[in-house]
C-alpha cells in the first residue's frame, strides 16, 4: 500500500513540474518541452498548453504530441580509391539534413572513414639552409627517387615540392658588414649564397628530375646569431598556396628541417621592426619573400592558426649535435598544439640518410589515423562525437581513430541535441565536420521541428472568417497578423499605447490598462482615458455623496438625487422641516436652507421661535445676581428671598436644568467697586435659570508710598551689613595665614645660620682653585690667604 502511495505521489510530483514547464501561445512553442502536449478541440476553455495527463484530465480529445527526429541523406558518396581520372572519397555521407525536434536526443547519425589507396599527398620539404644542415640538401638529392618509390606504395598520386629559410637580414639577426656580404660564411673558399629570410625554390610538381635539380642549386648561407627565422618561411609556404601548388583535396604535409630553435613574434622589435605579421603571402616572381625585413615573425598562435585554416600537417626534423635538446625544449611542445596528432618531433641522424624513413613514417601516420574536427557549431546545439573504433563493439566519446588501413575502416557516431527554451528566427541551422588535415567535408544542415502539422497548411486556415479576416486558424485556435489580438482577432493594437492611451498623467491616467487600444480603468476610475476617480467626491456624514440614498459619485463630482443638491449631496431641498404649527418659514425670524432654518440674530431654536439676546434680559437680572452671588445691591434678604429664586451660584457655568435647557445669553456686570461679576442666563422655553460665577472680578488696590519707601530702604541696609561680614572674615582670614608664617620662620634653624645682609666681615676666605687636594688647607695655607686678602 505504502508503495502505490509513494508511487502516485511521484506520479503527481513530476506532473506538477512538467504542466510548469509547459507553456507557449502556440502549438510550437509549447511542444519544446517533453511530456508537454497542445489541446486542438475548438472551444477548449481550459489551458490548452500542458502535460498529455493533465490535458487528457481536463477532457481534451484531440491532442497534439511531439514529433520524431528525421534524418535525410542529401549527398551519400560511396567510398573511392581514386587514381587517373577519379576522385577519391574517404568520408561519406557528404550532406545530412536533420528535422531535428527540441530537446529531444538524437543519436542516429553515422559517420564512415575510409582510407583511399591513392588519396593524393602534397610533400613540401621547407630546409635550414645553414652550414650546419648541408647534409640535408645531399640527401634530398641522392634520396629523392627513393622517397617517391616509397611513397608510390602508398599512393601513386603525390607531389614533391622545396624552399629554405634562414632569418631577416638586417642586424643584429645578419651581420651588415661589407666582408660578411660578400662572404656569408666567413671565407673566400667555402662557397655561400648571400644571405636571405625565405625562397621558394620549387613549386610542388610530380617530376622528381626537378625537385632533385633544385635540391642541388641549394647552397648553404648564414647569419649571425643562433636562433634561425623559418617561421617566416614556413608562414609563407601555408598562405601561398597558388604560388606553392596545394591542391584543393590532398594530404598536405610540410616537413620543416633545422638544428635550431625559432624567432617568433616579438623578436623584431630588436631591429626596429614593430609592424606585426599579416599572415598574407608576399612571394615576388622568383619566390622570394619580401617583407622579411618590414613585419615581425609569426606568433605561435598564428602558425597553429593558419595550420588549421589550411589543414597543413607540419612534421619537425631536428638535426646537429644537440638535437634532442633542441627538440625537447622547443618543437616537441609546438608539435603537440599542431594539426596531425605528432606529439613530439623527428631527430635527423648526422648524414640525413634516415630522411626516407621520416618521411615514410609519418606519412603513415598521417594516413592512418583520423581525428573528426566539428566546426561553427550553433550555440543552441550540443554535439558530440562517439566511435567505436577502439572496441569494435561499444561506443566511446572519441573523435580520433588509429591503425586504420585500407581494409579496415570506421564510423563515428554524432550524438546531438538542441538546448531551445523558444524555437529560434532561423529554424534551419548547419555546421560541418571534417577529417582533421585533409579538405573532405561533410556538411550536416539542422531543421528544428518547431511547428505543428496543424500549424501549416492544409490544416491551417490562412485569414479565416473565424479569425475577423485579421489571422490564421491553427491548432484550434486564431492566431492573429500583427497588431491584432483576442479570441478573434478582434482587438486592434497597432501603434503604440501611448498614441492610443496617453495621457500627461500617464497611460490610462495611470488609472488602467490599454487593451485593444481602449482603456480597461480600475475599480474606482471611469472616463474614456480613466481620468475620473469616482472616490473622490466629497463626502457627507461620513460617506462619499452623502450616501446611496443621496447621490452618486461621477468623474469626482457628485450627483444628486431630486431631493438633494449641493456638491455633497448633503442639502435637502425640501422646506417641510422648517414650517412651524402656523404654517410660516423659520417663525418669519430666519431663512430656510438645506432643510434646516439659519435664524437671524437674537433668535433660536429649530424654528427659529426662541429670542436669544432681546433687550433687557442681562439687566433685568443685574439686582438678584448682586444679592445672591454677593450679598450686595439694591435688594434687601427679604426681597432676594421672594425674588430670585432662580438664581445660583456656581463655580464654573455648566446645564444643570436639564437636557433641553440652552444658554440663552452670557452677561457681564460692573458694581460698584468696579468688580466685574459674570451670569449665565439659560431658558427651556417654559422657566428661566440664571447661575453666577463664585468669583468676580476686582482691580488691585494702589500701593501705600509709606511701606514701598521702607522695603527699599530696609533692602540696602541689608544689603550693607551682609558685605561688611564678608569683607571682616576676609581680612581675619589673612592676618591668621601671616602670622602662622612668620611663625615658622622664626624657628627654623636655617633663619640662625643665615647671614645678614646689613653686615660684612673684614676677613674673606677664598678657595684656591688650583689646590688639588680637597683636604681642609693647613693653617700656614690660611694664614697665607688672609694676608692676600
């Protein structure tokens, strides 16, 4: 039971996840995702991008899947040996269209190799001319026959060509003395050809009488320092493939021969030369290089780069004594970042004779090994190369087979697969794979099967009536020209939102959408562009428009129901509430407004029936607020008594009659001491109340001259005496520190011994500076000074 839980909850998992990633507004993009499906059923109101479960769920019927990858083989060669009049073909098939679905494995495209018997070789011998690498030239010319009778083994259609390189002549490379010109090495007697970068001295050519002949005009040559400059000769023999004679589909292999290590780019700069190297070929008639002496060697970065570009198989041969040093420190490393797979160079023995096995050697190399090179490969595409050239049984990620011969040949297997999140503009991509060396190429063009069969026609309705004649009818649904949308086709969005929508305020007044180039306002806003806030209206009791039953509110303004106005909606226009029992508006003493009466001044009450300040009613009550609140006045107790029974005193004014009871007036009163006394008269309509404030109001009283003149008088006196103390303790203060002083001087010790100043003995005792010894002088010595004194 616990299994078939887990299970569904799996289940349930990994379809949540992949209705996630099922998304796109048509069927193409959604079915980039696997598991996702398109729902074609017209009228489908759910999601109709999704996974096949959830669709089939959701009751779709008709649903669309993703399609199977298709593989097309527009050129397939078969292999040939070649010979007179044949091409030879070693790869196949030559052109590969794939329909390729996204994200999606593709693992069915094949690869064959095989070795042509007479696959053509271009042979081009580049030398070091030098002293030391003479028995090179003496080689090549005994040894020519017997290289081509090997090589004829392997193919009878081949070429042979040569050039040699020394280095730039200018100092400090080549010495720039007269003698040194004329004798390039160093004596009248040993015969030298004056001193050159690079001369391509035989085009490649299949008559082994001429390669040998120019073999023989190579004479040796120097220089001055050690290091040699063939990486400009060797740059020329890659770029000049018109003057050197590369066919178009042949091995071509270089074989560069010194005993020395390379200039390369950057050691111009010692002979002023700083124009870096070209890479372009500037061969003159008779093969010479002429701008040795105006651009820089190549960098190693250019050699390789160009090796590449021109499948140029270079193999080293190091020859002198310290050849395995030289070999080791410098051109086993170049080797290995080269085409051709050599990882390590060739040693040439002291006489050259073992050129014919070098030769031999890595032409078999070359020949049977194959290194599949992928080239501009789309970013949107992953390919990888697999083989099982090693096993013969299971495929290994490897792009290299070796100890191939003509009866055992190979294939390669691509594994491809497309990274799309959306299918791209340009659905038909390419790249190419070639063997790596040689100018076979197999070119494999990718279709990205993005579209669905109901998306093309015939299935699809192009300008349908259902679609407003605006789009195309396709996988159940519209899918709309430029500028139009909606279900069908029916909402216009040419232009720009803000010639349709704008505002200064913004889009839609920054109050809603632009949606078919209408505005779609807020809740709250109306108006053709939502400039109206229907929130905004005043409001009355507490709600805008005084309420439902008042008014609404309309672009921030209100409006009112017949029975209100105002811009409230807060104003009854009815009078009924402001007619008295007589029939007469506000008791004829104010006016009616909103419903409600706005009496005129001294009157009262809703109906305006009540006087508020009419003449006598302070004053009428002056007597009793004296006699109550003060006991003063004109009435006696007696009268007060009988009279003025409504009269109280308070602290502070407040209602005590009752609820309905209101002040009618506030009184001020001035007895006679000038005291102002304050009354509150308040009237219920049927009794009168009348309080009076506890306290009133008397001004203060003139000061006495008598006791004004005697504070101040009494303040200086004060102020006198309490300075006269303090000027006393001052003074006693120092006395006391003086006499405990002079105290203590009188009994210290040092006051006896002192001398007195008033008094001045007549004998002097001076120490003679010069007496060495500090002992106490004897009595002569004293008697001595007194008397010089």
């Amino acid at each position: 039971m616990r299994i078939w839980v887990y299970s569904w909850l799996l289940a349930s998992v990994a379809a949540s996840v992949r209705a996630q990633t099922c998304a796109g507004d048509r069927c193409g993009d959604c079915l980039i995702n696997e598991g996702c499906g398109w729902c074609k059923d017209p009228g489908y109101s759910f999601k109709r991008c999704n996974a096949e479960s959830q669709l089939t769920t959701d009751g779709c019927i008709d649903i669309v899947r993703r399609k199977s990858h298709k593989i097309q083989l527009i050129q397939n060669d078969e292999f040939s040996d070649g010979g007179p009049g044949l091409e030879p073909v070693q790869i196949k098939p030559q052109k590969i269209k794939v329909k390729l679905v996204p994200n999606r494995r593709l693992r069915d495209v094949n690869i064959f190799y095989k070795i042509a018997k007479n696959f053509p070789l271009d042979l081009y011998f580049l030398n070091d001319p030098s002293y030391t690498m003479r028995n090179l030239s003496s080689s090549l010319n005994s040894l020519a026959n017997d290289i081509a009778r090997d090589i004829a083994t392997l193919t009878t259609d081949f070429q042979f060509g040569l050039g040699t390189s020394m280095d730039k002549v200018i100092e400090p490379f080549t010495s720039q003395e007269p003698l040194y010109l004329t004798y390039p090495c160093g004596k009248e007697e040993t015969r030298c050809d004056f001193p050159y970068s690079f001369i391509h001295r035989q085009s490649l050519t299949t008559n082994i009488a001429a390669f040998t002949a120019a073999a023989r005009s190579v004479n040796v040559t120097g220089n001055r320092d050690l290091v040699e400059g063939l990486f400009d000769g060797l740059m020329q023999v890659m770029v000049c493939g018109e003057k050197i004679g590369w066919r178009n589909k042949a091995r071509r292999m270089v074989i560069y021969a010194t005993d020395i290590n390379f200039h390369f780019a950057g050691d111009g700069r010692v002979a002023g030369i700083l124009e870096p190297n070209d890479c372009q070929c500037h061969l003159d008639n008779s093969g010479k290089y002429t701008r040795a002496e105006i651009q820089d060697y190549p960098s190693v970065g250019q050699i390789v780069q160009k090796a590449r570009e021109n499948n140029i198989n270079i193999i080293f041969v190091i020859g002198g004594e310290d050849n395995q040093a030289v070999r080791t420190m410098y051109y086993d490393k170049l080797a290995a970042i080269l085409p051709g797979g050599f990882k390590n160079a060739s040693v040439l023995s002291a006489d050259a004779s073992n050129i014919l096995q070098i030769v031999g050697d890595s032409y078999r190399r070359l020949r049977e090994t194959v290194k599949l090179v992928i080239s501009k490969v789309p970013e949107e595409l992953n390919v990888t190369i697999y083989s099982n050239c090693a096993t013969g049984r299971t495929l290994d990620h490897t792009d290299t087979c070796t100890g191939l011969t003509i009866e055992k040949w190979t294939n390669f297997t691509l594994d491809v697969i497309s990274n799309l999140t959306s299918c791209p503009m340009g659905r038909t991509q390419s790249f190419t794979l070639y063997p790596e060396g040689l100018e076979e190429r197999v070119e494999v063009e990718i279709e990205h099967l993005c579209d669905c069969d109901c998306q093309l026609e015939p299935e699809a309705e192009p300008n349908s009536t259902k679609c407003s004649g605006r789009g195309t009818r396709e996988c159940g649904m519209c899918h709309c020209q430029e500028g139009w949308s909606g279900e069908k086709c029916d909402c216009d969005q040419r232009g720009t939102e803000e010639e349709a929508c704008g505002t200064v305020a913004g889009i839609c007044s920054n109050a809603g959408n632009c949606t078919c180039r209408k505005c779609e306002c807020f809740d709250g806003y109306s108006g053709k562009m939502c400039e109206c806030n229907d929130r905004n209206c005043p409001s009355s009791n507490g709600q805008i428009c005084g309420g439902i039953n008042h008014g609404n509110c309309s672009c921030s303004k209100c409006i009112c129901d017949p029975a209100y106005s105002g811009d409230s909606c807060d104003c009854l226009i009815s009078t009924d509430n402001c007619r008295n029992d007589n029939g007469t508006i506000c008791s004829d003493n104010g006016v009616c407004e909103c419903g409600r009466c706005q009496c005129n001044a001294g009157f009262r009450g809703d109906k305006c029936d009540r006087c508020q300040n009419c003449a006598g009613t302070c004053k009428n009550n002056y007597n009793c607020v004296e006699c109550v609140g003060f006991n003063q006045g004109e009435y006696n107790e007696t009268v007060c008594n009988e009279n003025c029974r409504d009269v109280s005193v308070v602290p502070l004014f407040r209602n005590t009659a009752g609820e309905n009871d209101t002040v009618a007036t506030s009184c001020v009163l001035q007895d006679k001491f000038g005291c102002i006394i304050y009354f509150n008269i308040y009237d219920s309509g049927t009794s009168q109340l009348v309080q009076v404030r506890e306290n009133k109001n008397c001004p203060p009283a003139p000061a006495d001259p008598l006791k004004v003149g005697l504070g101040v008088s009494g303040a200086f006196f004060l102020v006198g005496i309490v300075l006269l103390l303090i000027w006393k303790l001052l003074t006693m203060f120092y006395d006391s520190m003086e006499y405990k002083q002079f105290k203590s001087e009188i009994t210290d010790p040092v006051w006896e011994r002192s001398e007195n100043p008033l008094y001045k003995e007549c004998v002097t005792t001076v120490q003679n500076p010069m007496l060495e010894t500090t002992d106490v002088p004897s009595g002569d010595d004293v008697k001595d000074v007194k008397e010089l004194n």
